[in-house]
C-alpha cells in the first residue's frame, strides 16, 4: 500500500494532476466494487479525519503563502470568498433544481458544496504553473478563505426544520469569518513571538512546534463559535512568513504532513464510495459540473472582482482555475451525517463532478495560461532562507539569485553588506567555491551569508535592495 501510494506521488508531481484523482483511484480500487472489496460506509469517521487532514493541509499551505504575493490581492480574494461564494451558489442551485429536478434542499447543499476551491489541489496545481504573481495570490488565498463560509452554508442547509432567512445567515457567516480571523492573526503572531524567543533543546522541536501552534489556532476559533478553517490558515500564513528558526525545515515538515494528510484522506473518501452506484448520477453530475464552470465560476468572478482593475485575461484564467478537491467530497458528508433526504445522490453527484472536472481543468491550467500569454510575474525576489546559528549568536543565510535579478553582474564587494556579514561561499554550476571581493555574481548562484544577530535583518535588506536596485543600490535611493 505504500509502495502504491509512492508511486502514485511520483506520477502526480510529473503528469501535473492533482494527486485527489491517484489517491481517490486507489481508494475506490480497494473498495466496495473493487480488487478487495472492502465495504466501508462511516461517513461521520470520513468527516472527522477530513476535517483533521484538512487542517494539515491549509497549516502547509498558509506557510507556503508569501504575504508579499498576498497582500496585493487580498481584497480580492475576500470578495471571491464572501460575494463570488454567494454568487456561485445561487447559479448551481438553480441549475440542480431545474436542469436534474432535485429539490430546492438538495440543490442549495450541493451549490454550496461545490462553491469552495480546494486548497490541496490549488496549492498543489498552482504552484508549478508558472503565472502572475497577483493570479497566484488571489487563488491561494481564495483556497483558504472560503472555506469557512461554505462551512457555514453547509451546515445550515443540511440542518433539520426550515432554513434560516438570508440575512441570519449572512449574519452569522460574518461573525464566525471575524471571530476566527481575529483568533487565528493573534496565535499566529503569539507564536511567532515565542519561537524567536524560546530556544528549545533541539532544533527538530522547532517544526513540530510550529503545526502544534496551527492546531492550537484551530481548536481555538472553533470553540470559540469561530471559523476554525480560517484562524488555522491565517495562524500558518503569519507564522511562515515570520522569521522563525528553521524556516526551510519547518515548511519541509509541513509538506511532508500535508502528503500524508492527503494520502489518508483521499483514500478514505474513495473508500466511501460504491461504483456502482455513480452510474445513475454521471450525467447530472457532468451537467451540474458544466453550468458550475462555464457559468457560475465566470460569474462570480466577474461579480466580485468588479471593483477592481483586473485584465480580462486575468479574469479568465481565475475562472478556469477555481479548482475542486477533496473539501466538497468531505462537505458532501455532512447532509449524509445529518440524515438528510438524498444525500447518499448528493454525494454521487459531488463525487463524480470533483472527478470529471478537475481531470479537465487541472492539466489544461498550464495550456490556457500560455494562450492567455501569462507568464510568471516579477522574479527578481531572492529566495533568502535563514538558519540560527544559535551558540555563535549569528544567523547563516541561504540566498538564491533568480534569473531575472538585478544582482547579476554585481561583484561581491559592490554588495556593500553591514559590518558583521560576509558571504562566505558561492555555488555555481553544481560547484562551490570561496569568492573574492572582486567575485562577480550571475543568475543561478546560490549564496551562503554569514551575519551576526545585530545586522541580520540589515544583511538581508540589503540583499533584497541590490536584486531589485542593482549594484547602485541606495545610492539612487533603493535600499
């Protein structure tokens, strides 16, 4: 099973799938109607561990999120969240109630269910494509957001007697976003805070500290009536964008946890399936799909991004990239938790559509991307990674120099670092070498900087002022 599991890695991260179609594959394989036949139908077991993998899977992503790609498009992403959320429900509603004949009930569960984009397959898809950085930004934290007010539609819909009106709803949905928010930014910076100032007895404490803190921040916004969804990833994204000890091993920790989080839980909801029943619901399903991402999606995007100065290319692009995963399949458990009427079809429905259109939209994200002539964004950005050198009291700082870098060029004494930091080694080429002040930089080097505590965040923005301004750097006024 490992084996399998493995192999199924390898093919995703080199085809460009999503690894939710390998891993449900394997699921549905070793299921009801499969090679082992094994029958498994805890739908609320399905829940509890998708809700926990889930937490795993958005902690990576927020500390994979860069708040300088962020931030730009985070009035953007919001709208998408909140009013595109909205939008995207009413339209996929109405087309379940009248294109398939389900009742109103049903079709605003399944509306709301497929409304959330899946921050696996996002995070996963998104971040080999080479696309604007304000594109990337909107969809990561687009992926992360609207999951809390799905959660809530869910819910409600799914919930026994009448639903609510609109306003309680919108109400209610608000509330929780701003409770969990509020909890998650003050954990996030609470935890940073004491892990620069905590020195732990071994350095592989540091990364399991850091997912401790993310779960803390969950737990928290969900007893508090907030959203836990929310207050994890914002808790993650301001933890890894912090200067934490061990940055590279705690974002590696996390990768490796959010594969796993993904193995079990895809597996686990192919596992729930039965095949055989998912014959009757496939064109339903396919025409749900459609109107879902030829109208609903394009809709919402539109509608939410209004305010905004956003080409129509970009646009386009957004509305191709809304991708499905494993949180609608998971959100489709909760109406079969709560008995309602159907739900065992709404969850056929869901589970074929997630299937059908993220085979479609997933390896054809790179092709439209290209036709649309959208190529990565300012690279220019070092990559700076930077390790404590905690008994020296000095910081070793890892620096990639990108090809589009204005460090290019540049000689190693015409850096010009602080007093208290010297680069101390260059690879280039597979080879590394100790440089001379009159060494000149290229594209590609990899730079090893030695600085001592007082001058590290000199160091590193004076690196960041060179890539961007050149050797003239602060004499023209950048640094």
């Amino acid at each position: 099973m490992l084996l399998i599991a493995v192999a199924a890695v390898r093919i995703s991260s080199r085809s460009g799938l999503p690894s939710l179609l390998l891993y449900l594959g394997i699921g549905v394989a070793i299921g009801q109607d499969g090679i082992f036949d094994v029958e498994f139908n805890n739908a609320e077991l399905t829940q509890v561990i998708g809700y926990a993998a889930l937490v795993v899977i958005l902690a990576e992503g927020g500390l994979g999120t860069k708040w300088q790609e962020v931030k730009p498009a985070l009035p953007a992403a919001v709208l998408l969240s909140t009013v595109g959320v909205a939008v995207s429900v009413g339209i996929t509603a109405a087309a379940a109630h009248y294109l398939i004949g389900l009742e109103w009930r049903q079709a605003l569960i399944i509306g709301a269910v497929v409304s959330s984009t899946d921050a696996a397959a996002v995070f996963s898809v998104l971040r080999k494509v080479p696309l604007p950085s304000r594109v990337t930004g909107v969809l990561e934290a687009e992926s992360g957001f609207n999951d809390a007010p799905v959660v809530i539609l869910v819910v409600a819909f799914s919930a026994a007697g009448p639903v609510e009106h609109w306003y309680i709803l919108v109400g209610e949905i608000a509330l929780e976003l701003a409770i969990g928010a509020s909890i998650g930014l003050a954990i996030g910076f609470l935890g940073a805070y004491g892990l620069r100032h905590v020195a732990l007895p071994a350095s592989g404490l540091y990364p399991i500290a850091v997912m401790a803190i993310a779960v803390v921040a969950y737990a928290a916004g969900a007893m508090a009536h907030g959203s836990g969804f929310l207050a994890v990833y914002l808790a993650s994204m301001v933890l890894g964008n912090s200067r934490l000890p061990h940055a590279p091993a705690n974002r590696g920790f996390a990768e490796g946890l959010g594969w796993l989080a993904q193995i079990g839980m895809f597996v686990l909801l192919g596992l729930l399936v039965t095949p055989h029943e998912l014959i009757d619901d496939f064109w339903p399903a396919v025409i749900v799909g459609l109107v879902l991402t030829m109208v609903a999606r394009p809709v919402s995007v539109v509608v939410s991004l209004l305010p905004f100065s956003i080409p129509r290319r970009e646009q386009i692009l957004l509305s191709w990239a809304g991708l499905r995963g494993a949180v609608p399949i998971i959100l489709a458990t909760i109406p079969m938790v709560g008995e309602v009427p159907g739900s065992d079809r709404i969850f056929n429905i869901v589970f074929v559509l997630v299937v059908v259109y993220t085979l479609i939209q997933g390896p054809t994200l790179p092709w439209l991307a290209k036709a649309l002539r959208l190529g990565p964004g300012d690279t220019s950005d070092l990559g700076i990674e930077s390790a404590p050198l905690e008994r020296l009291r000095g910081h070793l700082l890892s620096v990639a120099i990108p090809e589009e870098s204005r460090m290019h060029g540049v000689e190693v004494a015409e850096l010009r670092l602080p007093a208290g930091a010297a680069v101390t080694l260059v690879v280039r080429d597979g080879k590394s070498f100790v440089p001379l002040p009159s060494t000149v930089l290229r594209r590609g080097d990899e730079l090893l900087v030695v600085a001592t505590d007082p001058v590290r965040d000199a160091a590193e923005k004076r690196l960041r002022a060179v890539a961007h301004g050149g050797k003239l750097a602060g004499w023209l006024g950048t640094g």
